[in-house]
C-alpha cells in the first residue's frame, strides 16, 4: 500500500471520494472511535452523491466531532495506491474547531477524545500516519512562510 499527496488542483474533483480533516481544538487534536470499533481515527468519511468535497469535510466534521464552530482549510489531495488498478482519491483538511457541540443523533461515532499526538492504536495505520504527517508539514510551512 503506498499513500501519495498531490496539490488540489491536481486530480479531478470527482476522483475525490473521501474527505479527512485533521482537527484541533484547544491546540490538542481530535480523534474519534467508530461505535465498532476499539481502535481511533482522524475525523473523516465517504463523500455523497452531488456533494462537493467540502461539503463532505463540513458534514463529517460536524457528525463525527460535534463541531458548532469551527474554521476549515484544504490541504492536499492524497491517494491510497493498493495495486496497479486499486486506487482511491481523498482531499485532506485542517480544522481549528472552536465550539463542540453533543454528536448529532445520526453520528457512527461511539467515542471522542482529545489528544497531544497521533494515537497508537489506529483503524488505519498504514494510512492515517502519513496524513497526520503530510499536514503537519503542510500547516508548518503556512506558518513560516
């Protein structure tokens, strides 16, 4: 399995079939725990049918998270590359939430929790690791530019 980033204009928008946003709140990260499972994920989920792709981030956001307030910004797009024929496109977000709110009745999500770093035990190793990475980079170099 390899992860690769591009710019956003890049790959075509309708090639983006997931969003994920890696969240802050109160300089900490927020990572969610899917009512099936024991292990913890970056905030994120499948785009809908003639949904744009921020509208899939502002939607998983707020059913994952409980995010009232909140600032949104693009950061890449990445694809999960698992053969020669097997690969799926996703763009990647940061968020700086600045009210939480209850999960909404519809939320998948069992659990939040509000960490300092990336967590071990992740749904996606091989996956969330690098675009945890990626946007650091990525919120780094629009700080010092």
């Amino acid at each position: 399995m390899q992860v690769i980033f591009y710019e956003f204009d890049v790959i075509d928008d309708e090639k983006l079939n997931f969003a994920v946003i890696l969240t802050q709140y109160n300089d900490q990260w927020i990572y969610v725990k899917h009512k099936e499972r024991q292990t913890w994920e970056i905030p994120g989920g499948r785009r809908e049918p003639n949904e744009s792709i921020e509208n899939t981030a502002r939607r998983e956001l707020y059913e994952e998270t409980g995010a009232l307030t909140y600032n949104l910004s693009p950061l890449c797009v990445y694809s999960v590359k698992r053969g020669i024929d097997d690969e799926s496109y996703g763009a990647l977000y940061y968020s700086e939430v600045l009210e939480l709110g209850p999960l909404p009745s519809v939320s998948e999500i069992g659990e939040i929790r509000i960490m300092q770093g990336l967590p071990s035990e992740l749904t996606y190793p091989a996956i969330q690791p690098e675009l945890y990475n990626k946007g650091l980079d990525k919120l780094y170099f629009r700080e010092n530019k």
